[in-house]
C-alpha cells in the first residue's frame, strides 16, 4: 500500500509489518483472503470475527503520515517452500526481503528508511530480523542499504484515542521558542503587524497540535514563516 500523489525526494518510509499466527499450509497466507489489507482482526476480541488474524494494524494512519506499507505471508503461506513455524530467523529474513522489494518498487516511490512492527509470531520475526545485520547488509538484494530503525533508539509514537480536547489546531510547524525560551505562535494583527503570543497545547498527531490556551478563535496564527518572523526583533 503506497500513498496516492509524487513521493518526497529522499522516498517515502517503509513499514513492514510482521503477522501473527495464521497457520502452516500454502493457503494459510494472510494474502489469501479477499482484503488483506483490511484493518487487523483481532481474533482475541469480542468483536474478533475469525479463528485467525488477518490485515494491517492502523494501515490507513501509516498511509497518512506517509508510508509504503508492506506485508510478508512468510516462507510458505502462500509461495513456495514450507512455512517454518516460529523459526525466527527464517520470518526475519522474509520480513526483511518484503522491505526491499518494497523499495524497489519505483511505482510506489518508496525510499531507504525502514521500520518493521509485528506481534505475536510477527514479533518474534521482528526481533530476529533486528538481529541479522550481516543479512540486512547484503550486496545485490533487490534493494540494497536499507536503512533500519535500530533498537534502542528513541521514537516518538502517537496513539488514537477517544480523548477529546478542547482548543484550535495548528501545524506543529508553527510552534516557535522566544527569546525567553516560551512556547510561542505568531499573530497576525494588521498587515505586516505580527504579535507573540505564549501558549499551552497538547500534541494532536504527527503534523498537528492543539493550541488550549494563548490563543482565541478568529486569530489569524501564521502556519508557515513563522520561524523566519521569529527572527526579527
């Protein structure tokens, strides 16, 4: 799954998701089913609708922040071979291989930056794939020097949640510091007249804040340039 329009210079990101247990036959490949790329079924639930589970967890959000998303049926579920069930090095390796064939799918415009997510016997795969450098480091891949989100590193992660916040959102590009090290947006009052304001916000999603106090509805908050204003004193 790509986003529809032209991809950025660098590429756009890779997500290899990793799934969970769905069975050891050829017809067992979650790309069997009718919408494979449907949201995650989650079997444990109430409201689980199969013995198994199939799709994409928050496929539409990543499509959104713009990732390529792509999916492995692993070795066997649906290719050739035989599945090896929770052999993790083996799941590693098919993980990894979905990541470069993604990125070398120039329709798609995927760039080098990889992140691979998945749980149950998908997280065992993303922990082994994690540890084959030697693998990931290979020469005459479909897709060589993949660049990989290490362990250990710090990410920032947003969630979707039921919580309802009160105030005005903005771009997060237009939080800018002021001299006194404040959180600040920029006002526009009247032609080329622009005013500091100091503000609280909570984080909205990837690209967006919610500004609930500093500002009121009708202030006109400069989006873009704001940290070219914030240079003028």
């Amino acid at each position: 799954m790509a986003p529809v329009g032209p991809a950025p210079k660098e590429g756009r990101p890779i997500l290899s998701w990793a799934h969970g247990t769905t069975g050891s036959a050829q017809n067992c490949g979650p790309s069997q089913i009718i919408d494979p790329t449907r949201a995650l079924n989650q079997y444990f639930l109430m409201d689980g609708n199969s013995w198994t589970d199939f799709g994409i967890p928050n496929g539409q959000e990543f499509i959104n922040q713009g990732y390529v998303v792509v999916a492995t049926d692993y070795q066997g579920l649906g290719g050739g071979g035989k599945h090896q069930y929770a052999v993790a090095a083996t799941n590693g390796r098919d993980v990894i291989n979905s990541a470069r064939a993604a990125s070398s799918m120039k329709e798609v415009g995927a760039g080098k930056k990889t992140v691979i997510y998945g749980w149950s016997q998908g997280g065992g795969a993303t922990i082994a794939a994690a540890s084959l450098p030697d693998y990931q480091a290979q020469k005459g891949t479909a897709a060589d020097d993949l660049q990989y989100l290490p362990i250990g590193q710090p990410i920032r992660v947003f969630v979707n949640t039921n919580t309802k916040v009160l105030g005005n959102k903005v771009p997060t590009k237009s939080l800018v510091k002021s001299g006194s090290n404040q959180t600040i947006v920029w006002v526009k009052r009247n032609p080329e007249t622009f005013e500091p304001r100091v503000v609280v916000f909570e984080p909205l999603d990837g690209q967006s804040i919610v500004i609930t106090s500093g500002i009121k509805d009708g202030d006109r908050v400069v989006t873009d340039g704001s940290s070219l204003i914030n240079q003028i004193r």
